[in-house]
C-alpha cells in the first residue's frame, strides 16, 4: 500500500495576497502606538514635509532676487 502524495497547499486553498513590508510596518505601528500616539507621528511628519517646502520655496526666492540683483539696465 502505498501513501498519497503530500501537498504544501489544499488545491481548494484561495490565493491570498502575500504582504507587503510597508502594510506589516503599519500594522505593527497600529498595534504598538495607539491613536494619540499615532496622530503626533502623523503631525510631526506633516510638519517635516511643510518644513521642506518652505525651504524650498525660501531657495527659489533667493535664487530670483540674486538674478535682479545681478541684472543691471543698460543705459542709453
């Protein structure tokens, strides 16, 4: 007599989607910090990114006033 072969999965086992390292970090995240904690995360990142595009926008001024100031009208 002779054993039936084994399978690693059931043939009637659905697909499941195989997760995502960014979906396992947020889930981790949900379960370590609750929502206060989460929302000050939440805030100070929006802070950086606001921080950064001040920065930015503060640069490209910069950039326009010394090109007036180095822009001299000719003289006739």
């Amino acid at each position: 007599m002779q054993a039936a072969p084994l399978r690693a999965t059931p043939a009637t086992a659905p697909a499941l989607p195989r997760p995502s390292v960014t979906g396992a970090l947020r889930a981790v995240e949900a379960v370590l910090m609750r929502g206060g904690q989460r929302t000050a995360r939440r805030n100070a990142w929006t802070s950086v990114l606001e921080d950064r595009r001040r920065a930015k926008d503060r640069h490209e001024a910069e950039d326009v006033l010394e090109a007036a100031a180095t822009h001299r009208p000719q003289a006739t």
